[in-house]
C-alpha cells in the first residue's frame, strides 16, 4: 500500500467520523466537489502533502498521522466524537449554500443577503397573520 492509498484510507475514515461528506470539506476548506474528485478513484486527484498536513492540523492529529495506517478503533482521534452542546448543526444543504456564497463577490452576496431578509420577513409577516386568524 503506498503512501496515497494510505491517506485516502485515513480520510475515509475521518469522513466516516462525521456527519457528511459536505460537512467534513467545509471542515476542511475544500469544495464538496473537490472533495469527491479525491474520493473517486477515477480521478487523479489525491491527498497530497499540503492537504494532509490541513487535515491533520484542523483535527489536531498530529504531524504524519496521515501518512500511518490506523486500523484499530482506538487510533481515530477522539476529537471526532466531541460536539459542544451549543455547536450548529449544519445540513448538507446550509453546507452547499455556504460554500456556494464564498465564491461570490461582494456586491453579489449583498443582494443575496437582501433577498433573504425580505423572504424572512415575508415569512414573519404570513406566520403572524396565521396566528391573528387563529386567535
């Protein structure tokens, strides 16, 4: 097993640890699509060095981590399995729509920005109306 097989095993295993795939590239600032380029062995694209060392350094790992087969349980970082009480859970979909705003620019995510708080407030205003009929 050479050492890109060895970091893609690992990375599956970390994937595995978390709540999606989406998720899990957000984590570590890499598009869901990027992501699964890495993952699809018809792809060329693999865990590289600089890649590796992010993971390692955004799940507090440990430098080389990566690079070693860990086949026992009790190898995957215990940092995997902590949730504070007060962390946001992210869905796939509020992943996806954050990713997508990062690549806009600014004036773009202003407008976007607007568009949604009307929407909310358009919501406020239809949900107080419902419960004025209801009362």
């Amino acid at each position: 097993m050479d050492i890109k097989d060895i970091r893609l095993a690992n990375l599956e295993k970390l994937i595995s640890k978390e709540v999606s795939a989406t998720v899990f590239a957000h984590k570590i600032e890499m598009s869901p699509s990027q992501l699964s380029q890495i993952r699809n062995p018809k792809y060329s694209r693999s865990v590289g060095n600089v890649m590796a060392r992010r993971v390692e350094k955004i799940f507090a790992l440990g430098h080389g981590w990566m690079d070693r087969l860990h086949d026992e349980p009790e190898a995957l970082p215990k940092c995997l399995d902590y949730e504070p009480a007060n962390a946001p859970v992210i869905d796939e979909k509020t992943a996806m729509m954050i990713e997508m705003f990062k690549h806009l620019t600014e004036s773009q995510k202003a407008d976007l920005l607007r568009v949604m708080e009307e929407k909310k407030q358009q919501n406020e205003q239809l949900l107080n109306e419902l419960l004025a009929r209801k009362a």
